[in-house]
C-alpha cells in the first residue's frame, strides 16, 4: 500500500444546493457478494470488471477528500463488503483519518466469525448485519447461498468484541418472513441489540412483482405492540432509521426504515460512493458523478476532485421518487452501496 503525499487541502463543510447539511458517506468497496438476497440480486448477476473497481489506495484517498470536506461518518458497504481482500487494512487507514467521527460497517454477517474482532481493532465502531429470518431453510431460500449457522456464530463474535453497537438490518417480505417480526425481536433483545426493520425498495428487476410482498413498517410496529410495550423515541444513528424504544428493554432499540410509507428526504445528510466511484446523490435517482475518473485525470493533486464534490452537491435531488410496485431505478441495491 502506498502512501499518498497530496497537496493539503482546506477543511470545508458540506451543504447541499437545499440547505441540508452533508456529514455521511456509504462508500461501497465491492459490488460482489457470496448471497443474492431476493430482493436485493437477480439469480444470475454480472458484476463489475475487477480492473473497474476502486483500488485500495482509491477508496483510501477518497475517503481522505470527502472527510476533508466535511464528511464525518462513513459506512463500508458493497455488495459484501468483507469478501473484499484488504478489507482489515483498508478500515484501519480510513478510520485514522483525523476529522472521522465513526467508521462504520454493513455486511451480511458470512465471514464476521473470524473478522469481527481485526475489524474493531481497526477502528470500526458500529457494525449493521442483516439478518432476514431465524429459521436456517427460510434464511437460505432468502439469501439463495446464505448459512444461518455462520451468520449467527458471526454475531456471536461481533458481540463480544467490544464494538460500541449491533444492529441487526431485516428486510420484511410478505408471505416471506413477516411473521418473525417477533422473534427477532426477542433475538435482538437476548443479544442486546438493536434492529431496524427495512421496507423493500424497488432497485434493479429481481425477477418478480415487489409490490406482492410489500409489508408497511406501520404494519410491523403494529404486530410487535401486541407483545411489548413500545415507546416513541427521539433517537438518532445519523440514518434514514426512525426509532421506538421498548420499555421492558432499554438496550434495545427498534427501528423502521420507511421509503415509502415514511418518507425521510427532508433530513437527508447523506452520499453513495459505487464501488466504480461513481457518487451517487440518491437512492432513488440515476444521477451520478465519475470520480474515478477525476482521480485518474488528477493523480497528484486532491483540489479538482473537491471541487467536484462541491458541485455535485448542487445537483442533489430534493428526494426519491420510490412508488412499491415500479421499477424506477434500473441499478441494483449490491451497485449501489446500500
Ligand atoms: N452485503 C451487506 C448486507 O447485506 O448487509 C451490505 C450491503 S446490502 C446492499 C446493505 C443493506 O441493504 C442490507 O441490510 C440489505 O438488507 C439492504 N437491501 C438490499 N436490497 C434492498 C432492497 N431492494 N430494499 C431494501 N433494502 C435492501
Ligand atoms: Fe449480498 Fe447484502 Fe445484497 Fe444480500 S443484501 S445480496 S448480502 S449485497
């Protein structure tokens, strides 16, 4: 690995052409992984040219220029971010970068056994794992490869490592796993985590209608109050997540993640940066900025590709347009760094 000696820059703040403030980057090092999720990846996948996607030094040097202009949390994402070789080394850089407040990470859990205890050394202070359902036949059916058995023994690990929290991420499905809203739950709580659940979003063709299995969060937070005692919480993890607190279980919170039934763009703080380096200013829009080729056309000077960065920021969209049973973004979730 090399190191970069680059023409300092000066420290800016980032605000968007609407006033909000930008403080978040979900910087994907990967579009690859070892499950296709049904509502994330077709069956058959065609992922990204090796040589196309970010190198080490890349994604180490953008990290460098978005937290120089403001960013102050990031988030390792992909695709699976920790089948990526290097993924140890590359948090430890990324997480000394003086003006970084966190260094976060989400991964689908198939490695975390042996890796959850370098990646906290390595300065990752919060962990999102997914985790769809607790029945070993239903979780591989939802991932197509995924063994619970690894995931869980991963989130073993991650809970005794010291990282400040676990969250467990659940994409709810109708007719899929709606009806272990509960039980994961009680997991969460036995573990002390926290969970959020995640309506599904319209991202690439997955081979089937998603409005079929569309479960409302408000759907969700109904079912669990049949079984705890739920409370409003002003809470923030500096997500899109809302929260509600579980009076019996003050350890553990619970949040929803609403794209439709909740819009949450108005306090939107955040950037995706493909594993391409294409930054994307949504979600839900296809609008992006080539800043691998800014790098290239600038190899040893930071102060264009900052440049960029401001510019873009103009252009982002006021806020996603997702409606449950369109296709509307061609782009899969795994490309676009969820
Ligand atoms: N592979 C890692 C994982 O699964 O956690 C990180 C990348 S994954 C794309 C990030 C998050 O996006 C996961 O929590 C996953 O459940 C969620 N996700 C993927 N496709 C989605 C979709 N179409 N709608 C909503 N959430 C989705
Ligand atoms: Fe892979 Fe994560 Fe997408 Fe599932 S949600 S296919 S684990 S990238």
């Amino acid at each position: 690995m090399t190191n970069l000696h680059l023409p300092k820059l000066t420290p800016t703040t980032l605000v968007d052409g609407l006033g909000r403030h930008i403080s978040y980057l979900r910087l994907s090092v990967t579009d690859r992984c070892d499950f296709r999720c049904v509502y994330c990846m077709a069956e058959d996948m065609t992922f990204l040219p090796r040589n196309e996607v970010l190198s080490a030094d890349e994604l180490y040097r953008l990290a460098d220029v978005f937290v120089t202009a403001g960013i102050n949390k990031i988030r390792i994402t992909g695709g699976e971010p920790l089948i990526r070789p290097g993924i140890v080394d590359l948090c430890a850089r990324i997480s000394a970068l003086p003006g970084l407040q966190e260094l976060v990470l989400t991964t689908n859990g198939s490695h975390l056994s042996t890796l959850a205890a370098p990646l906290a050394a390595a300065g990752v202070s919060r962990i999102n794992v997914s985790l769809d359902s607790l029945k070993a036949d239903r979780f591989q059916a939802i991932t197509r490869h995924g063994k619970l058995d690894h995931v869980l023994a991963g989130l073993d690990a991650a809970k005794t490592t010291g990282f400040n929290k676990v969250k467990i991420n659940t994409v709810v499905l109708a007719g899929r796993n709606e009806d272990e809203v509960v039980d994961l739950v009680r997991y969460a709580i036995k573990q002390g985590f926290d969970i959020s659940f995640i309506e599904e979003m319209p991202l690439g063709d997955v081979g089937r209608a998603r409005a079929e299995n569309f479960y409302a969060s408000s759907q969700i937070r109904a079912d669990l109050a049949q079984h705890f005692r739920l409370e409003e919480s002003d809470y923030q993890s500096g997500g899109p997540a809302r929260y509600v607190a579980l009076t019996d279980h003050p350890q553990t919170r619970i949040g929803f993640i609403s794209p439709h039934s909740n819009n949450f763009c108005g306090s939107c703080n955040r950037l995706r940066m493909t594993a391409n380096g294409r930054l994307l200013m949504c979600l839900g829009h296809e609008g992006s900025v080539d800043f691998r080729s800014l790098l290239h056309q600038h190899p040893n000077d930071s102060r264009p590709v900052l440049n960029a960065l401001h510019q873009a920021l103009q252009h982002k969209p006021k806020q996603h347009e997702f409606v449950v049973d369109e296709l509307q973004v061609v782009r899969f979730m795994n490309a676009t760094g969820g």
